[in-house]
C-alpha cells in the first residue's frame, strides 16, 4: 500500500507557494526561499518585594522579524517589481500600499498542507545579489517585508 504525502510526519518543506493578496494585481509569487516566519514573546523582569529565590517574567508584547523572499531576479514587468519600485525609487510620492500574503506548504498535488499569513505587509529591503564573474549561479534577488501581524491558518 502506497503511503501518502499527506501521511508523511514532518512533511518536507521545498514545495510551496507564496500568494498576495487577489486584489493586488501580484501575480508572479515563485520563490527560491522563505524565512522569517517567527513569533517571540518580548518579556518584562519583576522582582517581587521580599521573595529572592525567583523573578517573575511577563509578557509584554509580540515581536516578529521581517519576512525574506528570495527568488531569480525578476522581469521589470513584474507586478511584485513594480510595487517594490513604487517604495524605494518614487521618492514616497504613493503613499506604501501595504499588502496581504499567504505562505502555503503544499503537498503532492499542490493541496496546501500549512499556511501561514501575513498582514499589511510592505517591502523595507531589496538586494540583489553580488555578481561574480568567477561564479555560475542564478542572480538571486531578496525582497524583505515588514509586517503588522500574522497567524497559522491550518
């Protein structure tokens, strides 16, 4: 008996897919890689009055690092490109649109096994990376998002 994608305990994390929101008008979401998808609690010490064996640690709030994409460099037709034009060479003559996107893990056929999404996300960086005429590798581009908030959806 065959044993399923879906079946495999930890599922493996080279196929997914990335997917903005439907109204943006991005529609070219491959990408080599994503990271940064990671939540921390930020704590606060408190030291109570006459007890000295312990200190008490409390949440204060949540932190998140920027989200990475990393991909081929694009066409400059790209609708992703053309957003990232918009924040870093227009001189903020838009306001920054801020967008959604979705993370998706899929399984065999494409069905998404976990996703995670991300709100109001706007890009802060854009590297492209070093050129080498002693290196055969594709020009890989980064695209990093600051993001409000963002949550597991399955």
């Amino acid at each position: 008996m065959p044993v399923l994608f879906s079946e495999i305990y930890p599922p493996p994390a080279f196929y997914f897919k990335v997917a903005f929101d439907q109204n943006s008008g991005i529609s070219d979401t491959s990408f080599q890689e994503v990271s940064g998808m990671t939540a921390e609690v930020t704590t606060e010490s408190l030291v109570e009055g006459g007890e000295n064996n312990f200190v008490h640690t409390l949440p204060t709030g949540l932190k998140h690092p920027n989200l990475q994409l990393k991909r081929g460099v694009a066409s400059t037709d790209s609708p992703l490109i053309e957003w990232c034009r918009d924040v870093f060479e227009m001189g903020f003559i838009k306001p920054v649109a801020p967008q959604s996107l979705m993370v998706q893990l899929l399984d065999q056929k494409g069905a998404p096994l976990r996703g995670w999404f991300f709100g109001n996300a706007w890009p802060i960086k854009w590297e492209v990376a070093n050129l080498s005429s002693t290196k055969n590798e594709v020009l890989i581009e980064t695209i990093e998002l600051s993001y409000t908030y963002s949550f597991r959806v399955m």
